[in-house]
C-alpha cells in the first residue's frame, strides 16, 4: 500500500511497505477520525512516522517504542529506487492512439470513504 525509506542513525536504510493491517492500526490509534485518503492524499510527517514504525515492529525491522523510533530514524515517504508509479495517472505510449480506442474512464468520486456519525 504504502511504501517508506527508513533510515535509522549509524544503520542501514531500509524499505518498508505498510500493508492494510499498518493502516488499520494507524486509523484506530490516530486522533480527528483520520483515514487512508487522508493518508495519501495529504501526508504529514507525523501520520508517516507512525505508520512507517507500526509497519517495521510489524516486520521485525524496528523493536523499539514509537519514540525511539522517532528519535533514532528519518523517513522518506518515496524511495528514490522504486517509486511507485501513480495508478490515476497513464503510462506514456508510443501506440498510435487511434488504432484502439479505448472507454472513457468516470471521474473520481470526491468526499471522504469513513461514513460519519456511526
């Protein structure tokens, strides 16, 4: 789902992926009714952090508390190896693009995916 470059003081970076269990834990754990939209579409250092340590205890890449990790790592929320390409957007291509039409694609639905006052 989401993938972090992990950087800890005097060690080697390495790259974690925060699968759906990470979020869910994120979600459950964070203050204001954050969601995975929210995540991705407008991150911030702090929601990154713990993502990125909730997925490395997960992983066994990080045995310590939050704030350790926090005091001893920096986190990129890209890799520059392996950047994940974004799914919204097409790859170029050296197609001739009359030869095959294709469906227009609908738009996005916009709002927040969390049903409110449940």
């Amino acid at each position: 789902m989401i993938t972090l470059k992990v950087t800890p003081d005097g060690g080697e970076p390495y790259t974690v992926t925060a699968t759906s269990r990470d979020v869910l834990m994120w979600e459950k754990t964070t203050q204001g009714n954050k969601s995975f939209v929210d995540l991705v579409n407008a991150p911030n250092l702090i929601d990154l952090y713990k993502v990125a340590h909730l997925a490395s205890q997960r992983q066994g890449l990080f045995p310590g508390s939050y704030q350790d990790f926090e005091a001893s790592c920096e986190v990129d929320g890209e890799t520059e190896d392996d950047p994940e390409p974004d799914p919204t957007q097409s790859a170029a291509s050296t197609a001739d693009s009359s030869s095959s039409p294709s469906e227009q694609a609908s738009a996005p639905r916009s709002g927040r995916t969390k049903a409110n006052g449940r």
